[in-house]
C-alpha cells in the first residue's frame, strides 16, 4: 500500500506541473465499448461506434488560436482572405494538420496568417464540442518575424495588425471576446509579478501540451475530497489490474460533460453527490506518426462538496489518504484561474 501510495502521489505531482505520466491507455476504466453496454443494458440502441479511432482532419477536428498581446496591450488580428469571410478579422488560428503537435500547429498558423514567429508559454484555455471538435487557446512571445501588411497578402491572410479596440475591426466571429479579455488580464497579471515578485498567485503556472503517443480521445481525472474526521484530502484511485488515477474513454459523439457524468455514476453510482469540474491540469497529444497517435489525453481536477464520508465508490475504486503538503498543493488549485478552463460549447 505504501508503495501504491508514492506512486500515486508522484503521479499527481507531475500532473500538477504540467508533466506527462506514464500510464497505460489500455487499463482505461470506461471505454467506449463499456459505455456502449451500460446503454444497451437499459434497452437503447447505442450511437457511438466502440472502435472509433481519432483521425486528425477526419474523424477529430483540433483547432489552435493564439492570443498575443505586446506592451501596449495591444492584441495580434488577422484579416480573412478566405472567400466566405474575406476581409474579416479574427485571432490566428486553423486547423491542426496530419502529423503535427499542438505547438507545431500554433506556431505555424501564428506565422502563416501574420508573418510573426511565436514561442508559445502557456495555454489558456481548452474548448470542446461534440462531434470530436478540441480548441486550444494558447499565448506567448513574439520572437521574430515580420508584420504581414497588405502587399504580403496570400491564400492564408490579407493582413495583420495590432489592435488596441476591438471595435474597429469587423469581426469574422463573436466568440473570441472572452478569450481576448483573458489574454489581456493574464498578460496583465504578468506585469504585476515583475514588478512585485511577492504578489499572490492568481493564474496557474505556465503549462504546455506534452508531446505523448495516444491512439484515443482519454479523460483523466485527478479526484479529490476532504475527510471531515481528519481534515485531509483524499484522492480517488483505481484498482484495475494495477493501481492508477481513474481513465475515460471520450465519447466523441456527446458533450464533454455527459461523459463526465457517466462516468462519475459509473464510479459511484446514480447517487453520485455534488462535484464540480475545476480545470485542465495537462494535455498530451502527438500526432506522429501521420495517422497512428491522433488521440489525446486531458487530465482534469474534480472535487467533491461533500466529506469523504458521504462519498461511497464502486467496485474497484478506492480513496487514498495524501500527505499534508500534496493535499495543500490541490487545495491550492482549486481558486479560479489556477487550472486552465475548460470550456464544454455544447
């Protein structure tokens, strides 16, 4: 048990800075195929195909957008050069090709459509929809380049500009508000603790997809709960085959949040109690080789509002008492911004 103990926690701890773990897809709790039984088992027919294989452009669509934002907190636009929207502006962003990791592509559509080369440093935010559609939301520095103006016009842009009002522009789109909103305070916030190194946390640190091997669309989750007799925090794990943080297989064909739901029944029954959904904790994604590991993992932060004695799970799960300082580092992610958001659209 001990030994169980350290390697959960060590797990977690990785998680928590953004690092990747090595576990197994393959001792996912609840794949599609066993959410498939599950429905049949009430008399319904089920949609979703059990061996469904993400395949980037074709079966899964993953978007990057950047938000760049310089001294004068001015925000990165491009202008559209596509038929159906041209001469409209929106953030850089496309589609993620065959082949490519998350950085790759937002790099490469940052220098496509405003002639500006971009090192990312953080995501901030993760979007997602049914029919396996994935937005990741991401910022960072500009670190060379050359500003694309109109007499560089091409396929992918007409041009680029800083924007300080949003109002000026006619906007290809109306969903990119927040996201500029967030980029501006995050870069903000940035501000701040250069100039005041003691200033208290308010974003979560500086967290990048991981570049790891996937063949499915997995849901991670670290799940947490405080027990009343003891003021400690607890995390949920499984116990199938051998010990590791609970696994889902994403159901492409619904929302983000029925797979959640189902899965959290299918750890602790219908009566499952309260819980809230605080965040992304890591993404690891790949995309080589073309065709092979278009998956991808999201680990996510869940807790209870509830004690640890009213919380009751199933079968093979078990709760695990974490030491003082792990549970502090959880308590201490749970404040807005201190995960990335994640943003289920429908």
């Amino acid at each position: 048990m001990f030994t169980i103990l350290k390697m959960i926690e060590s797990n977690v701890i990785k998680l928590l800075e953004g690092v990747f773990i090595d576990d197994n897809e393959e001792l996912c709790d609840f794949t599609l195929a066993n959410q498939n039984e599950v429905i049949a088992a009430k008399g319904i027919t089920p949609s979703t195909p059990s061996d469904y294989v993400p395949v980037t452009k074709s079966t899964v669509t993953y978007i990057v957008l950047a938000i760049l934002v310089n001294d004068n907190n001015e925000f990165l636009m491009m202008q559209e050069a596509k038929s159906s929207c041209a001469g409209q502006w929106y953030l850089p962003a496309g589609r993620i090709e065959p082949g490519e990791n998350i950085l790759e592509a937002v790099k490469r559509e940052v220098l496509e459509e405003t002639g500006l080369e971009m090192m990312p440093t953080t995501l901030l935010n993760v979007e997602c929809a049914s029919k396996a559609w994935f937005r990741f939301v991401l910022t960072g520095n500009v670190i060379g380049g050359r500003l694309k103006t109109p007499a560089d016009a091409d396929s992918e842009s007409l041009q680029a500009k800083w924007i300080k009002d949003i109002n000026e522009v006619n906007l290809r789109a109306n969903d990119i508000y927040s996201i500029i909103e967030r980029g501006i305070a995050y870069h903000q916030y940035l501000k701040v603790i250069q100039s005041s190194p003691v200033t208290p946390q308010q974003w979560h640190n500086n967290l990048l997809p991981v570049v790891r091997e996937h063949k499915k669309l997995l849901l991670r989750l670290i799940i947490c709960v405080k027990q009343k007799s003891s003021n400690r925090i607890h995390v949920l794990v499984s116990e199938k085959t051998e010990a590791h943080l609970p696994l889902c297989e994403i159901n492409h064909t619904k929302n983000l949040h029925s797979t959640l739901r189902k899965f959290m029944v299918e750890i602790f029954g219908a009566d499952v109690p309260a819980h809230k959904p605080h965040g992304v904790l890591n993404v690891e994604h790949c995309g080589k080789p073309t065709g092979e590991h278009d998956g991808f993992c999201m680990t996510v932060l869940v807790t209870f509002r509830v004690p640890l004695e009213e919380v009751y799970p199933i079968d093979k799960y078990s709760w695990i008492m974490v030491s003082k300082e792990l549970g502090d580092q959880l308590l201490g992610r749970l404040p807005r911004n201190l995960t990335v958001p994640l943003n289920v659209i429908r």
